[in-house]
C-alpha cells in the first residue's frame, strides 16, 4: 500500500503542475483582452446610489469615447489618492443644473429621473457646467456627498467652500459603469436612463 502511494503522489504533483500552466495559458489572452479593452472592476463602497447600485455590489466598468447624462460612472476622488467613487452624471459641459422643490433641473426644465430614490430635501441654486466636466449626484441625492456640496476643494473642502456645488474633469473618469457582477442574484447588464426634459419652467 505504501509503494503504491508512493508511486501515485509524484503523478498528481505533475498534473497538478500541468494543469496550473495550461490554466495560466488560457488565462492570459483573457487577461490581455480586459487591460486593452477597458474593463475594471470594482466594488461599491455605499448606499450612495440606492436602489441602483447597493452596499457590495461589484461592478464592472468600461472605457467609452463618449458619456452622457443619465449614464453611471466611476472616476477618481480628485483629492484622495487611490480613491474611488460611483455616481451618475446629470449635466455635462455648458449645462446649468439647479435643484428646488424635490427635483432637478436643466437648463431651466424640469427632468426625467426615474432612478431617483425619493425627492430630494435640499435647494441649490443655479450651477454652470465647466466645459469638459460633468456634474454628478447619486441615486440616493439624500445620502450622497456629491457634485452638489463637494465645494471647491472637493468632498472634504475647507469651511469656506464646503457644502457648494463642483463638478468633476472628465480626467477623472475611469469609465462607464455596464454591468453588476455579484452577488449572483443581482448580476446583469445595467442600462443607463436617458435624462428626458419633460417641462420647460
């Protein structure tokens, strides 16, 4: 029994060893396909974007010659490097965005915003998008520290500006938010909601 054993264990090691390189083979040209392609993958900090996006989902982004309003994006904490943050753009450069009476609006219209979680309970006045910038709130507007009170100096902003509104450069954009991932009962493709003027005001 013992011989046998013996001769048995240098062969599952090779196999082993062999399965390995044959995994890491196929794995490679995937591996390859997502560096050059775009894709990250990344994993939502908090309930700032419900009930679109929850606490640990894991997403998946990709790299896209163009954004609009309405699509979710992840991008680059201006102030905190290796910082990453998700939120959905609502204006782009040259829109105005104000914020009264539960809703947004842009360019003076009332706006579409079917994700939205419930009206929002804060007032801002007129802002005017910077060109190549977006302006970006979360789903959640009532728990999200976003576009609408970063301040000048960002989410962390001195006294003097914190709580006014600031966009972000498309710089920091790492790419478009396209899918959930995990867990399992959520994954799937995630579609962006086309932000629809319904009134002028």
């Amino acid at each position: 029994m013992s011989e046998s054993n013996t001769q048995t264990a240098p062969r599952i090691g090779h196999f082993r060893k062999r399965l390995a390189w044959v995994l890491l083979i196929l794995l490679l040209p995937i591996l390859g396909i997502i560096q050059f392609s775009g894709i990250r993958f990344f994993k939502v900090p908090s309930s700032s974007m419900e009930p679109t996006l929850f606490p640990s989902d894991y997403i998946v982004t990709r790299t896209v010659d163009s954004l609009n309003r309405g699509d979710i994006v992840v991008f680059k904490d201006p102030d905190y490097a290796n910082e990453y943050l998700v939120k959905r753009i609502v204006g782009v450069g040259g829109d105005t965005i104000s914020v009264f009476g539960g809703a947004v609006f842009l360019n003076n219209a009332y706006v579409s915003e079917p994700f939205r979680y419930r009206p929002i309970d804060y007032v801002m006045d007129p802002y005017e998008v910077p060109k190549d910038h977006f302006f970006l709130l979360g789903d959640n507007a009532n728990r999200s520290i976003d576009s609408h009170n970063w301040g000048a100096s960002g989410s962390q902003g001195d006294e003097d500006t914190k709580g006014t509104p600031r966009s972000i450069s498309k710089e920091f954009i790492v790419g478009k938010v396209t899918r959930i991932y995990l867990p399992p009962s959520r994954a799937g493709k995630l579609d962006s909601y086309p932000i629809r003027i319904l009134t002028a005001n």
